[in-house]
C-alpha cells in the first residue's frame, strides 16, 4: 500500500500534505461551485419569497453571488496576515470548512432574499479562512526549483471539483424531487426537493474536505519560526524600477482576470433564452473555463519552473482578452462551450505562474500576507463580476464581455510593463531539468 501511495506522490512530484489539501479543496470545490448553478435558480423558484428590496431578478442574483466574493475578499489580508503571526496554517482552514459546512445546510431553512443574503455573506467570511492559508501553506511546502508545479497541482485537484460542481448541481436540481423512504417503516418516508438534495450535497463535500484537512495536513514546522516582521502589503515598488509593486500588479491582472471569466455566471437565464438551451448546458458552459484549466495547469505550472513565470503571465492576459469578448457573440450552444474552453486557456496560463511568482517574491513566514493580495484579488474579481455582468446586461447582451475584454487589457498592459521574471533560468542544469528538492 505503501509503495502506491509512494508512486502516486512521484506522479505529481509534490509534498504529500500538498496533495492532501488539493484533495480537500476539490471537495469543498464541489459544494461551493454548486451553489454558482443552484443559487440563480433558486432564486427564480417559487421557493423564495418577501421583499426583494425592488431590484430585478438578474441584479439579485448578482448582488448575492457578489456579496460572497467582496466579503471573502475584504477579510483575507487579515486571514492571511494573522496565520503568518501565529503559523497555525491548518487551524485556519479548519476554521473556515466549519463554517462552510454549516452555512451549506443553512439554506436548506433559507425561505426568504433576507436570509440568502445572510447565509452568503457567512459563507464568505468562512471561506476568507480557508483561501490565503491554503495557498500559503503549499507556498511553504515548495521551493522555488517547482513552486509552480505545486502551485498547478493544487490548483487542478481544486478545479477538478469546482468544474464538477456546477455539470452535477444542474443534474440533481432537475432530477428533484426525491422520495426518499425511512427502512423499517412500512414505506413511510419523506421528499426532498432538487434544491435541498443540491444544499445537502455541497454540506457533505465541506465535511469530507474537513476530514481530510484533520487527519493529512499539518503545519511545517518552520512556519512558526519564520513568522515574519514586515507583513505589509506594498503598492507602489520599492525597488525604483517600476511604478508599481510586482505582487500588487499581479493583485490587479488577477483582479481582472476573475472579474472577466465570472460575467457568465449572473447571465444564465439571458444565456439559456439567447441559445435556447437549458440549465445542463448551462453547467457545461460554466465548466469549460474549468476543464481547460485542469488539463493545462499542472503542465504550464512546471514548464514556469523552468523557463520562467512571466512569459506564461504576458501570453495568457493577452488571450484573454479575445476569448472573453467573443462569448458575446455565441450563436449556439456548442461555440459557447468552445470560448469558454479557450477562456480557460487563458486562465490557466496566468493562476499558476502568478502564484509562483508572488510566492518567488515573499520571504520567511509573508507568505499569508503576500499571496493574500492575488487571492484577495481574485475573490474580488469574482464578486466584481457578476455584479457588473447584472448591471451592464440591460444595455444590450454583448456589452458585459466588451466590459470584460476592456479591463483584460489593462491587466495585461499592467503585467508587461510592471512585471519582471523572478526565475534565475541559468540555474537549469545541460539536460533541463532541476536539482530534486531536499527533504521531500
């Protein structure tokens, strides 16, 4: 058993806690994703009811999707800042899956926008624990020789389960109601509708990720030790070559980039019309993003270990750019599928060797606070679009992916002009590959 298991870590080459904690966050994945598909829906159902505060179906359903992200997004630089001072990483993220799981259960009582307005703020604040910790913590358990091929694997494994997520949330939704008989009772039993299976479901997911966090994953033993000093976050760059600090110029690309993939998710009921499709489709489409990213993650996190992170960074916030505004201009379902897909290309060129970069870039016992800023950017980004997409879908179907294309831009202007390679590629020995990392 022992030797599979040893095989298994070879395959990805990274720290068994690392592995461990990708599985864990593919779990909670899962769960969370699902609420992306189901709370639209959800909204839209009869099942809800009371004031609406005079808003339109798609600008509630942005606001609740956002409110997650701005309030996950406001509390992770302190998330991130106060497990650099105490090191208790994995303290952290148990913390955090707690409060997931038991604000996915919540909804099942959720009857009212009041209530889903609060049961998604929670869960915000409840994921702030968990993000920045995470990635710090696979951020101390790498060096810079395959920082990026950690950084890949981890970020596959959790994208494995969100794209999961939203392909199995418009299955069960659909297949709702469910009967569900008690053994031993004469047939006596009870139904459970889809939405409520799909809540248990995403409750379910965040204890397993628990589990798996309680009994795999433990703190380095240096975290504690390295806690660092200087836990500040800069803006503009110290150094004097640039205007601004390169970890903040990733902060703002990311910020753009999650803003310009999450349009999609507010626009389903305009989606589904438009391409006369359905919520499976839907998923599929949401999904794309997500498949393209787990296949080419983990690749391009190891090619940035050697060859550099910023060629990756430059070529993917430039794609985005085209792959974002086309989607305004999908005339099926299928080339619909197929922006997204070229969407997640793009994407999948940028989160790995970002991560590597900042994590490049933060010294002993920062890496909370540092890489805080692209996580805290990226939630923000997620909050910021399906906010805009809501708000900008009025003036016409095409114009939220101008708007996404528009700021990709900018991210990418910022990024070759503010950004610089960390990676000394000189250090690649004559047959190209790095020296194994010590204590492995």
């Amino acid at each position: 058993m022992l030797s599979i298991v040893g095989r298994f870590l070879s395959l990805f080459r990274v720290d068994r806690r690392v592995l461990a904690l990708a599985f864990a966050r593919m779990a909670d994945g899962v769960g969370n994703s699902f609420l992306i598909i189901v709370i639209p829906l959800y909204v839209g159902s009869d099942l809800i009811a009371g004031n609406a505060f005079g808003l339109e179906e798609a600008v509630v359903i942005g606001t609740i999707l956002s409110l997650y992200g701005f309030l996950n997004s406001s509390a992770q630089p302190f998330t991130g800042r106060y497990s650099d001072r105490t090191g208790k990483r994995k303290a952290f993220i148990l913390v955090g899956l707690a409060g997931l799981a038991v604000t996915n259960l919540a909804y099942v009582f959720a009857d009212t926008y009041a209530h889903l307005f609060l049961i998604r703020g929670l869960q915000g604040v409840s994921v702030a624990f968990i993000v920045p910790t995470s990635i710090a913590l696979v951020n101390e358990l790498a060096t810079t020789r395959d920082r990026g091929g950690n950084m890949g694997v981890y970020n596959t494994f959790r994208l494995i389960g969100f794209g999961a997520g939203p392909v199995a949330a418009g299955v069960v939704v659909s297949a709702g109601p469910y009967a569900l008989s008690v053994p031993g009772t004469n047939g006596l039993g009870v139904a459970v509708n889809g939405f409520d299976a799909a809540f248990y479901v995403a409750t379910v997911t965040a204890a397993v990720s628990y589990l798996l966090v309680t009994v795999l994953v433990s703190d380095p033993e240096s975290t504690v030790a390295d806690a660092g000093s200087d836990l500040s976050i800069a803006i503009l760059d110290r150094s004097g070559r640039h205007l601004l600090d390169p970890i903040f110029t990733l902060g703002v690309a990311t910020l753009f980039l999650a803003g310009s993939i999450a349009l999609f998710a507010t626009l389903q009921p305009q989606i589904n019309a438009r391409l006369e499709q359905g919520s499976t489709w839907f998923g599929l489409q949401f999904a794309g993003f997500v498949i393209a990213q787990i296949l080419l993650q983990t690749p391009i996190g190891r090619a940035s270990d050697r060859v550099g992170r910023r060629p990756f960074i430059v070529a993917g916030m430039v794609l985005l750019i085209p792959t974002t505004i086309v989607q305004g201009y999908a005339f099926t379902p299928e080339t619909m599928f197929l922006a997204r897909l070229a969407q997640g290309v793009a994407g999948a060129m940028v989160f790995a060797p970002s991560l590597a970069l900042a994590g490049d870039l933060a010294g002993a016992g920062e890496s909370g606070t540092k890489l805080s800023v692209l996580t805290m950017a990226f939630g923000f980004g997620i909050a910021l679009g399906p906010f805009a997409s809501g708000t900008l879908v009025g003036y016409g179907f095409r114009v939220p992916f101008l708007f996404g294309g528009a700021i990709a831009a900018v991210g990418a202007v910022l990024v070759i002009t503010q950004v610089e390679e960390t990676l000394e590629i000189d250090r690649v020995d004559e047959q190209g590959e790095r020296d194994e990392p010590a204590d492995r």
